[in-house]
C-alpha cells in the first residue's frame, strides 16, 4: 500500500475507534435502542435518496438489516451503556474467529492447527475481558459476544448481495433497520422524547458522529480501499480499530488501562492476528 493509502487506513481505524466513545457519550443522554434508530435513520435520510436497488436485491438487503442492524448494533449499543468503550472494542474482535467457524460449518472450510490455535487464543482473551473488574457484570460482556456472533454471520450475509455497492447496501440496509430498532425501543424503553428535548449537543454531536463518520465516511473509504488492494493488504490492518478505541477511551473518558485489559487485549488480538495471518496465507481460505 501506499503511504497515503496507508495513511487513509489509519484514519479509519482512528474514526471506527473514536465511534466506541462516540456511542459511550450518546447513550449516556439516549436510551441506546432509540440512538440507533436515530443512526439509522439519519444514515438513510443521507444516502437512500441518491442510491437505488432492485426488486430482486431487497430480501438479501433485508436479511442484512436483521443480523448488522437491529441484531450487533443494537446489542452493541446496549452493552456500550453498561461498560468501557475499550473493553468494548477489545470483545468486538471476536467477530473474525466468529467468521472463522461459521465458515467451517457452512461453507465447508477447513481449519488447520495455526487457525486453531489462533481461536483459542482469542477466546482465552476474551475470556480475561469479560471477567475483567471494569465489566460491571456478565450480561454487558455477553451481549458484546453475541454482537460479534452477528457481526461474523452479517459477513456470510453480505456475500449474498455483492451486486449492491457497499454504499447503497449501508443505506437500505440502514433504511429496512429504522423500523425494526423503532419497534424494540418502543418495547424495552421509555422516556424517548424527554430525551429527545433534553439531549445536549454533545448527544446529538455523537449521534451524528456514529452515522456520519463512522459509517458513511469510515466505511467509504474503507470500501475504497479494499476496492484497490487485496483483502490480506487491507484487513489486518483493522487490528488497530481496538488500540485506538482502548486509547481514544482512555483520553476523553478516563478509562482505566489496567493489567487484565493489556492481558486480555493482547491475547484477543493476538489470536485474531493469527487467523487473520493464515488466511491471508491460504488466499482468504
């Protein structure tokens, strides 16, 4: 890659791990389903109006709009309310051995003993995460886990309508998601127009900053360079989003960096590292 590619991968990394506290900040003045659907719905309003797709593309786009929408964002959100913005990018990891297995079951892929390895390793970080003294309890941490799952099933998903462009799918799929996240904070939640009225611009600062920067933006540009580089150039470098998510939380929100954070941090990224490095090995196998 070029420096100025190079370069343009890290400032996604720095937008995708400034959006944990960005989340962090917004769900501290909205309840965290009605903030997104309020991403959701500003994402659509921005980019729906200069995209079509097909009759044909909309089940697929759908589908997508349950598992990355209403499933790992919403769960994301949530789990964001009850913990760190660090500890939250460190778990999100778990996305890639997700991916890892969910390739072994139904696409047929066969693991050997690096990607193994490198699954235990992840796990056994994510393990020292969750029992972490800044996990306040279990529930945020699994909900994070779960996030992840989706996150990984959302990457099978989207093979399905590659005949999307990755900006058109971000704004349907944010679209067909309004409504499903408007049904559950309408179900789980109260006090959404008193939020509404009394946020402060720091809230709505942040809620425009997750629809914004870290998805029209930060995945623009993201999509661009996968666009010129192959996959093993680009992907390993999102290992820093964590680092930079961990560093960002500790900056603005003065999140502690204790020991069992680099521990477990470590080990996640570590094991992600490896299966990561393997399938770039294997030709992304």
């Amino acid at each position: 890659m070029s420096v100025r590619d190079t370069l343009l991968a890290l400032f996604v990394m720095i937008l995708w791990g400034a959006n944990y506290v960005a989340v962090k900040l917004g769900v501290s003045e909205f309840p965290p389903l009605l903030l997104i659907t309020l991403r959701f719905a500003l994402v659509a309003v921005l980019l729906v109006p200069f995209y079509r797709i097909t009759r044909r593309q909309v089940p697929g786009v759908l589908l997508l709009s349950f598992s990355f929408g209403s499933a790992h964002f919403a769960l994301l959100f949530v789990a964001l309310q009850m913990t760190e913005a660090g500890t939250s990018a460190l778990l999100l990891q778990l996305g890639v051995p997700f991916s890892t297995l969910l390739g072994v079951v139904f696409l047929g892929d066969r693991l050997g003993i690096w990607r193994i390895s490198g699954l235990l390793v992840a796990f056994s970080g994510a393990a020292v995460l969750a029992w972490g003294p800044h996990v306040p309890a279990f529930a945020p941490a699994a909900l994070l886990i779960v996030s992840a799952f989706f996150w990984a099933v959302s990457n099978l998903l989207v093979k399905k309508v590659t005949d999307v462009s990755p900006i058109a799918l971000t704004g349907w799929m944010s679209l067909f998601a309004v409504p499903q996240c408007l049904l559950w904070t309408l179900l789980f939640e109260h006090g959404q127009i008193e939020a509404i009225q009394q946020a402060s611009l720091v809230g709505w600062g942040a809620m425009v900053y997750t629809a914004v920067g870290s998805s029209i933006i930060a995945y623009g540009l993201w999509y661009w360079l996968l666009g010129r580089y192959t996959v093993s150039q680009v992907v390993p470098i999102s290992l820093l989003n964590p680092v930079f998510g961990v560093i960002v939380g500790a900056w603005v929100l003065g999140e502690a960096v204790g020991p069992e954070k680099i521990a477990g941090g470590l080990l996640t990224l570590g094991g992600v590292g490896i299966i990561l490095w393997r399938q770039a090995k294997r030709g992304g196998a």
